[in-house]
C-alpha cells in the first residue's frame, strides 16, 4: 500500500468537484473550516466530526525525562498535546477487507 499525504489543495480539489464551487471558494471553505476547528482546540475544547472521529487537547504534567543516549535527567515542561480518536465507523472503513486475509 502506497502512502500518500492528503493537502489542504486536495481538500479544496475535491470540494470543488463535488459541490461546483469556483475553485477559490472551495479554497476559502476547506481554510475557514481548518481554522475554525484549530480555533476550539485552541480554547481546550473537544472537535467531534460525526462518522469520523473527535479531536481534543490532553493536558500532559510535568516530569523528569532521560537522554536515551547519554543517560543524563532533564526535566520535561508540562504541556498541551493533541489527540484523536477515530470514530466505529471509521475504524471499521479502514479495516475493511481485512478479516479473514491473512
């Protein structure tokens, strides 16, 4: 299976075809709903898309962390991360075909 990363200009690409929008409409519609969706997250609030998955931001504490090279302690600052859950739906689209192939 070849990998291949999907581009906002894929995302306007097929906008464009499936709705009919003018090319740069369908730009200004894949970027409004990018940011509006990195603007919640921002906030700390969960991004749910149905059939698809949610989004949300997990606050991770602070620790002591270990250089795997050279053995040495440093401290890690607490931070924000990003995680993702996928929707049933779409595990069960990603693993379609797969029961029963090996």
């Amino acid at each position: 299976m070849a990998s291949r990363t999907v581009t906002r200009a894929d995302l306007s690409e097929a906008v464009y075809r499936e709705l009919g929008l003018s090319r740069a409409e369908s730009a200004d519609l894949v970027e409004a709903i990018l940011e509006q969706i990195a603007e919640a997250l921002a906030r700390g609030e969960k991004v749910k898309i149905s059939s698809f998955g949610t989004f949300e931001v997990r606050e991770k504490r602070g620790r002591v962390g270990r250089n795997p090279k050279t053995g040495e302690e440093a401290p890690i600052d607490p931070r924000r991360v990003l995680a993702f859950r996928p929707s049933h739906v779409l595990k069960d689209r990603m693993n379609e075909g797969l029961n029963g192939a090996a």
